[in-house]
C-alpha cells in the first residue's frame, strides 16, 4: 500500500513538473482542440486552425479556463485581434499596439528595445518565409521574453 501511495505521489509530481516546465501555447492547450485532442498539443492546434483558424482556442475559455487564463494568453488573444498592426509596428521597432502587448506581457520599460530587437530578427525570418502567423509571431515573443 505504501508503495502504491508513492508511486501515485511520484507520478503526480512529475505530472506537475512537466505541464510547468511547458510553456503554455493557447493554439495547443486551450479552446475546442485542447478539450478533444488534451493529449496531442499538435491534434489540438490543427484541430483548432481547421475550426476557425485558432480564434476560439485564444478567445474562448469554456473549455480550458483553468490552465488558459493569464498573461501569456491575453497576449495571445491581442496578438490573434491585433495581427496586421502587431506585425506591422514590430517591422517597424515601434508602436502602440507593440507596446500594449509588451505591458500586457509585463516586460519592464527597461527591456522592452532589446525584447522588440530580437522579436524583430525572429519575426523578420518568419516574414521572410512567409511564415509567419499569429502563433508562430507568439512564440517568438515568448520564447524572447
């Protein structure tokens, strides 16, 4: 029995570990995918983009509120509605929308020329490939910051 109940405990931690080592990425762990496919990130993403095109996985919380809530997907959410501008600023180096999205991230005034720098090197290879998309354009950000 004791065995049992460490085993159990073990498991759970490591469980716990991993989902926080994990970065959340909206278009994987929430909306209509996440609650079919909650164990295939990728079959949750696809799902979602066959959907609507990832809207309800960044807009809807219905069906992930507990682990799609927060900073990351706000962000998420202003990146999804805001796309074209967001991109747009980020060629730039600047701009309201760029910078709402950085203080919705909380990234402090002090950091936020060199995070736009690197956003922009990663973005623009993205640009470049025509690749870029409003989750590829999320996880740079959040890969940078």
């Amino acid at each position: 029995m004791k065995l049992k109940t460490i085993a159990v405990l073990a498991t759970t931690l490591l469980a716990t570990n991993v989902m926080a080592e994990e970065k959340l990425n909206p278009w994987k762990h929430c909306g209509i995918g996440a609650a079919i496919f909650d164990d295939n990130g990728t079959a949750a993403a696809i799902s979602n983009i066959i959907w609507d095109f990832g809207t309800t996985a960044v807009t809807s919380q219905a069906s992930s509120e507990d682990s799609c809530a927060g900073a990351p997907v706000k962000a998420a959410m202003f990146i999804q509605d805001n796309f074209d501008k967001v991109l747009e600023e980020t060629s730039q180096g600047s701009g309201e929308h760029l910078n709402a999205m950085l203080s919705i991230l909380d990234v402090e005034a002090g950091l936020q020329a060199s995070s736009i720098e690197q956003i922009r090197a990663e973005v623009g290879t993205q640009v470049a490939s025509n690749s870029a998309t409003p989750e590829s354009y999320y996880n740079a950000v959040m890969s940078i910051i």
